[in-house]
C-alpha cells in the first residue's frame, strides 16, 4: 500500500513537472522584497521554459528582478505596486501591462501562494495591442475621410 502511494506521488509529481515545463503561458514564482512596507524588488524563485522564450531573459532564478533586467524599477514602477500589492494582501489579479523595460506588453494573471510571494502567469500580447492600435487609427481616419467628403 505504501509503495502504491509514493508511486501516485511520482507520477503525480512528474504529471505536473511536465505541465509547468511545457505550458505556453510563462510562469514566474517570486518573492517581493519590501523596505518600510513599499515593493522595491523581488527574487526569481522558479520560472518555467516559456517565460524564456516570451521574455528572452535567461538564467534569471536566485536573481533580483533589477539584476535581471538593469533599469527596471526606474522604467516600470507601476509593475512593484501591483506584485507587490497581490503580495501582500493575497488578491489575485489579472491585468495587462506594457513593459516598458523590455518594450512589449503582458497579460498577466497574478496571485499569493503565501505572504510576500507571488506567482505571475503570462502571456505576451503584444501583437494584439499593435493591431488594436493600427485599426483604432484606421477607423479615425476612415471617420476623418467620411468628415471630409461630406463638409466638401
């Protein structure tokens, strides 16, 4: 009976191994690192192949964020405060957010497994926001041009 319980377990280990490595989304387990109660950093605990291959950062586990990415807590303030505020209080969150520190946008999805660690699971939308972008400027001026035809 034991043996068939540690088997469950390893395979049940290996089943969700083999999820976080192969799931399209990225994923990122961190701590927050607080100073007078105000996010100023967080350490990469695990992240999986895929938020390599959204982001093109690479061996960034045990590693600050502002290590990782030099720069960032001056280009993207707003990203502490949120991975700081769903760390703290425990309320998942789902938002999209450009990243200026490595010019693309995020749809993230975010939560608490514990004080003061958070885990963000993401995808990259950047395409979606450009193409958002191109049709908003192509209905404006499609409006501009009907403006036009019908004041001339």
């Amino acid at each position: 009976m034991t043996d068939d319980i540690g088997e469950r377990v390893t395979l049940s280990e290996s089943v969700y191994h083999s999820l976080f490595d192969n799931m399209l989304n990225g994923f990122a387990y961190c701590q927050m690192i607080f100073e007078n109660g105000v996010p100023v950093d967080f350490v990469y605990l695990d992240v999986n192949i895929a938020f390599k291959t959204l982001t093109g950062l690479h061996n960034v586990v045990g590693k600050k964020a502002s290590e990782a990415i030099p720069g960032i807590r001056e280009s993207d303030p707003g990203l502490f405060e949120i991975y700081g505020r769903v760390a703290k209080s425990g309320k998942p969150e789902r938002i999209e957010f450009f990243l200026k520190a490595l010019q693309q946008w995020f749809l993230l999805s975010l939560y608490s497994p514990q004080p003061d660690y958070f885990v963000a699971v993401f995808d990259l939308i950047t395409e979606r926001k450009l193409a958002e972008q191109e049709q908003k400027i192509s209905a404006l001026s499609i409006h501009q041009f009907e403006e036009c035809l019908l004041t001339a």
